[in-house]
C-alpha cells in the first residue's frame, strides 16, 4: 500500500486506484477558482464531490447552493436561478432574488445541466462569462461572484453535436470534466463502502452488525448499476431485515444481488483455458443452469429472468443437454 493512499476524501469513502486519481485531482481542483463539469452514473457521488470541491476552496465558509434544473419548468428555473421583480408575472407578488444571488461568493452546485432551454443556456452564459444577469422582468443588471460546479449523466457532447446544447457553453463548463468511476469498476471498494455504512446503521440503532463474509462476496461480484445510492440502500435494507441477528448472512440480500451470476468462468476442458467462446459458452451454460434452477424448471420464468425469448432459452437448452436440469 502506498504511503500517500487515503481511505476518503471530505465525504467521499474510497481506497481505490480510480478513487486515489480522483483524490489528488481535486486537491488542485479545490484551490482553484475554475469551473467545474462532474459526470458520472447515477448515485456515484456527484454531488459529494460538488460539496468536497466547495468544502476544500477558500470559498468554504460562503454559501454552498444546490439547484436540480431538472425539478422545474423553464419560466420557474428562471425565476429560481435569477430571481423576479414583483409583477414580472401573475404570482410575483414581491421582490425574490435568485439563487444565483444567495450563492454570492460561494459555489452553486447546479444538478442535471442537460435539461436547460436554450434561453437560459444563454442567461448561465452571461454569468459565467460576466458574473452579471437581470432577474425576471427586472431592468436592473446584478454581478455576482458565484463560482459553479456543474453536473450531468447526460452526453453533453453528443447534445452538442445535435444541436441540444449551445457549444459554448458546453466548453465554458468544460474547463475542468471530472468523471467519476462507477462502482463496478472498483470493486475493491464495495467493502469499505459497506463497513462505512454498516457503522452509520450501528451508530443510529445501537445495534452490533456484521456481514458475512460470503455476503460480502456477493455484493463485491455484484456489478451496481445504481452505484453507491444502491449500495448504501441495500444496507439499510440488510440492517432492518436482520432483526436482532447481528451477523448478516447471504439469504437476506435483495434477490437480484444474491442470485447474479459471479462471472467467474470455468471452462469445460484444460484445452479452453484461453478460448473465449468456450469461456463464453460456459458462463452462458451455467447461467442458464442458475436461472432454470432458481424457477425450478420454468423456461417462462427463466429466460424472463435471462432477459432472452423463450424461443432462444428452449434452443439454448437443447443446445447444451439441459432438458432436466430440473434439480
Ligand atoms: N464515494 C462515496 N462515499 C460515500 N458515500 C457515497 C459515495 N458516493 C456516493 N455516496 C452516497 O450515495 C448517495 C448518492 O450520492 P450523490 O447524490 O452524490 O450521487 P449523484 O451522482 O449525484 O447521483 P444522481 O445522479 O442520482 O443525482 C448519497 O447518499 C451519497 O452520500
Ligand atoms: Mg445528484
């Protein structure tokens, strides 16, 4: 292990490779003034990140603003990015400035980039260009010091070359692109993540829990698509589930984490050992062996579950002999 290795950043918990690159990026990240572009599938800590970039920045004591441009309709995103002046339209009764506003000499952490019109690209434009803007219906122009951290899982790129996304707005939040790693691509990490979760659960309830080390494997094999929101969820499942059990065992994981196939592939022959599509067709076989098992011999059920026709799971098993691989 390297001296410099670290467990965690600000909020952030993880010992990986990927996670160790993403660590000494932010430090120069943080001290910089410089904004930011966070990509990443869902629930793999975008907005952690957004707060560690904020936290870590001589702007830390300043306020720290979230907005979700994804939440609201194009004239409300206005009036909540901008602010309005009163009667701009029915409903502005009073005065309201913005967020951009209460962000001043902070950082705005503005969620789901993506989903913005072309006319308030062209307001963030403004104020990322000149740190000026004007609220809604107001003649009156305002400057800010705001620095932002935007988000998406959206291809801003390919938005681009659609014509989806102004172009210079896409490289004016380019300047730094931060893309974080799913959780499948750092697996290693699946465990620390689940010790540091399991330790919130045993502070909240008082409770001692463990996992057993078979259900550690299974979710260590188990590839997240939801990422770190999905892990952390399952945890809190695996905790209230278990009762007053205090060692959690494989038979309580969510049934899709249990049942995934590990991937790990033993070829038929000595021969195979560096064929692929004889390492294919044995994974291919004992999935189908798994799935035809776990719904004791429903192809129905199974190929649902396999994701394939019921046509292509009867061909499948006359193809390798399974025709009562019942038990
Ligand atoms: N590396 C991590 N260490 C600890 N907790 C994490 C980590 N990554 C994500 N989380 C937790 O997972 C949940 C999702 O994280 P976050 O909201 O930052 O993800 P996101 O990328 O913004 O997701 P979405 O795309 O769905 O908005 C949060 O509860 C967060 O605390
Ligand atoms: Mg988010």
């Amino acid at each position: 292990m390297p001296a410099t290795e670290r467990q965690g950043y600000d909020a952030i918990i993880g010992c990986s490779a990927p996670m160790q690159a993403l660590y000494a990026t932010l430090d120069r990240v943080a001290r910089s003034d410089a904004t930011v572009l966070v990509q990443g599938e869902n629930g793999t800590g975008k907005e952690l990140v957004a707060r560690a970039i904020h936290n870590g920045s001589n702007r830390a004591d300043k306020p720290f603003v979230v907005t979700n441009c994804s939440a609201f309709n194009d004239n409300l995103l206005d009036s909540e990015l901008f602010g309005h002046k009163r009667g701009a339209f029915t409903g502005a009764v009073a005065d309201k400035p913005g967020l951009f506003e209460i962000a001043d000499n902070g950082t705005f952490f503005l969620d789901e980039i993506g989903d913005m019109s072309p006319a308030l690209q062209v307001k963030v434009l403004r104020v990322l260009q000149e740190g000026t803007f004007n609220r809604v219906g107001d003649t009156e122009t305002r400057k800010v010091d705001v620095r932002i951290i935007a988000a998406t899982n959206r291809d801003l790129r390919a938005m681009v070359a659609q014509g989806l996304y102004r172009e210079d707005l896409y490289y004016r939040i380019h300047v730094i692109n931060l893309v974080l790693p799913p959780l499948r691509e750092r697996s290693s990490d699946v465990a620390v993540l689940v010790e540091h979760f399991l330790e919130r659960q045993r502070r909240g309830s008082g409770l001692k829990k463990e996992l057993s080390a078979s259900c550690i494997a299974r979710m260590t094999a188990y590839p997240w698509p939801g990422n770190v929101r999905e892990l952390e969820n399952e945890i809190e499942r695996l905790v209230v589930l278990s009762g007053d059990d205090p060692v959690i065992g494989e038979e309580l994981l969510s049934p899709r984490i249990r049942t995934h196939a590990s991937g790990i592939v033993v070829p038929a022959a000595e021969d195979d050992l560096r064929s692929l599509p004889a390492a294919l067709e044995s994974l291919e076989r004992r999935m189908i062996v798994d799935a035809l098992r776990r719904h004791q011999g429903n192809k129905t059920r199974a190929s649902a579950d396999l994701k394939v026709s019921r046509r292509n799971l009867i061909r499948l098993v006359q193809k390798y002999g399974l025709d009562d691989a019942r038990s």
